[in-house]
C-alpha cells in the first residue's frame, strides 16, 4: 500500500506531534502562553511506536517530532530511539524551540536524531527576548553549535518572517550561514484563528525577499522526495543555504507530501483543515492493517488546496497545537 490522494500526490512525510504544550510564548503564536484546556492525554511511547509502524508501512520513509515543544517531553529521548528502530523510516528529525538544547545537544544525536530545525525568529539577544519572552538566544546558538559539533549534519533556522522585528535584518539571516552549514528558512507569517489582526500588521511577502536573493547570485535547488515545503537556494560562496515557506504562494499545495498527527492522536489531513480524525481505536496492539485501513480511507478527504485566500484558516487555532 502506497499513500496516494485524489489528485495523485504521494505521501512520504509525517509530522508528528508529541504535545501541546509550549513553554515560550512568541508574539505570533501564543503571545498569552499555553493555555491548558483539558486534561492532558497525550500520546504515549506505546502509541507513538503503533503510529509510525503503520505510517511506515504506508511508505512514509520520514517522521518530524513537533510540538508544541516536543523536548517538553520527558520522554522525547526514548521516542527519537524508538523511531529510529522502525523498519521504513530513514529520517527522524525534530523542531524545536532549543530551549533546552545545549543541555541536551550530545543527547539527541546519540539516540539517532538525523535533522534538527530551531525556531530563531531574531539573531539580536533583546528582539529574541521580547518575542519569545526569554532570555535563551546565546544558549540556543551555544546549543546549535554542539549538536553540530557531536555530528549532526542537517540544521535548520526556521524564522518567521514579520514586519516589526526582523524584515529589516534579512542579510543578517543570509550571512549567518556564510561559514555555517547550516540552512536558514524563512516562513511566512500564517493567519490562524486567532491572530488576525497580528497577521494584518506583520505579514511580509516572501517574494520580495527571495527577489533580493537571486540579485545576489543565489540559485534555486531542486526540491527532494522527502523535502518539505521550502524552495531552497544556494551560493558558491556560502557553505550554507537559504529556504523559502510559502504557502500564499500560487500551485503551493501542489507539491504536497505531508500529513500531520496531532498529540492526540488525530489525523489532520491540511494544516488549515476543517477536522482531525480520531486514530487513536486504532494504536492498539495488533491494529496495524486497520490503522493502514482507516488512513487510506480518509485521503480521499484531503482537498487539493487550502483556503487561506479567502481567510479560511480551518480549525487551527494557533500552529503550536499541530506544529505547524
């Protein structure tokens, strides 16, 4: 069985999220912090195991921990290692706030991670300050610095693009990566339900900026099978890349090769999506081929494209419940 939808796109990419909670509040997230709304009922190693053996025999080759922050988990060690057991999965990778990043760097690569994308929306310690609400931007690039120095190969700097505190400090991102082999990302801000106004005010377009970097001599990649959304470019000159996440762009959701479970257990076939699917029946011992069933029933449900044109943002409150 091959996970395939309606408009023939192919599926190979899961993120999966491992909680809800977050411990930073950024201004475009969760500027209140995390409000806990029920009791917690996350999913445990046991169902996390359950989930990616049925992905995996779907043809998913690669699962991405979000959050949340994931590394909120105590147990986020043991599920990296546990996915790195499972026969069909040839990348595990992980975004993450690097809160906790230098303490922990030797850690997640000992236990298999493959790729690591931290979430730096400012390289000034006081902008990063006031978007996050912490004090934590020299750690974090401490932290960048010894899971690469411990033999982690794919970094990536995810930086949402806004209009107050960083469209002005574009170069500063691009020659980050100058000496780095890392990848710096820039993600264009998202409407979700409840930061209209924020979006109103802080949205940048994208196309401007990758403008400027073609007048520089940067030149565009080819996507790869397991890739995510990003348009990647790169520069002779630089030992490091630069990525693009679009997603007002036009023919943006053709390319699409990802599914999302959230923390819970439900299948959320868009980002922006109406409704998750409860797969949760089906991570019991035993229930793969009827987990396989149920998903493959339900691409058939995934829509060629999102709504957020027309300012439909689906039932995604704010990206930490799904992880973006």
């Amino acid at each position: 069985m091959a996970l395939m939808d309606s408009f023939n796109r192919r599926f190979k990419y899961l993120r999966l999220s491992v909680t809800e909670a977050c411990n930073f509040r950024c201004s475009y997230c969760l500027p209140n912090g995390y409000q806990k709304t029920a009791p917690h009922s996350f999913l445990s190693l046991e169902e996390i195991k359950a989930m990616a053996i049925g992905m995996a025999g779907l043809g998913v080759k690669k699962i991405r921990i979000t959050g949340g922050e994931p590394t909120l988990r105590k147990d986020i060690i043991d599920i990296i290692k546990t996915l790195k057991t499972i026969d069909g999965i040839e990348t595990v990778a992980m975004t993450s706030n690097g809160y906790k990043l230098e303490q922990d760097a030797q850690a997640y690569v000992d236990a298999g991670l493959d790729a690591l994308n931290i979430s730096i929306d400012s390289l000034q310690a006081d902008v990063f300050a006031a978007i996050t609400q912490h004090d934590k931007l020299p750690s974090i690039l401490r932290g960048i610095e010894a899971v690469h120095r411990y033999g982690l190969k794919t970094i990536k700097i995810n930086t949402v693009l806004m209009q107050q505190w960083n469209a002005n400090a574009i170069d500063q991102f691009i020659n980050f990566v100058k000496d780095k082999p890392y990848s710096t990302r820039f993600i264009e801000l998202m409407e979700t339900g409840d930061n209209a106004a924020f979006f109103k005010e802080q949205h940048v377009d994208p196309l401007s900026v990758i403008e400027h970097l073609q007048q520089k001599g940067w030149v565009e990649e080819v996507r790869q099978e397991t890739g995510g959304p990003a348009r990647n470019f790169r520069h002779p000159n630089y030992q490091g890349t630069v990525g693009f996440i679009t997603p007002y762009a036009k023919n943006f959701c053709a390319s699409c090769n990802r599914l999302r479970v959230s923390a819970k257990g439900g299948l959320q076939l868009c980002l922006f999506g109406d409704q998750d699917y409860n797969l949760r029946p089906y991570l019991l011992e035993g229930e793969t081929q009827a987990l396989q069933a149920k998903i493959c029933s339900l691409m058939g449900l995934k829509t060629e494209s999102h709504q957020l044109h027309q300012g439909y943002t689906g039932k995604t409150s704010h990206l930490a419940s799904i992880g973006g």
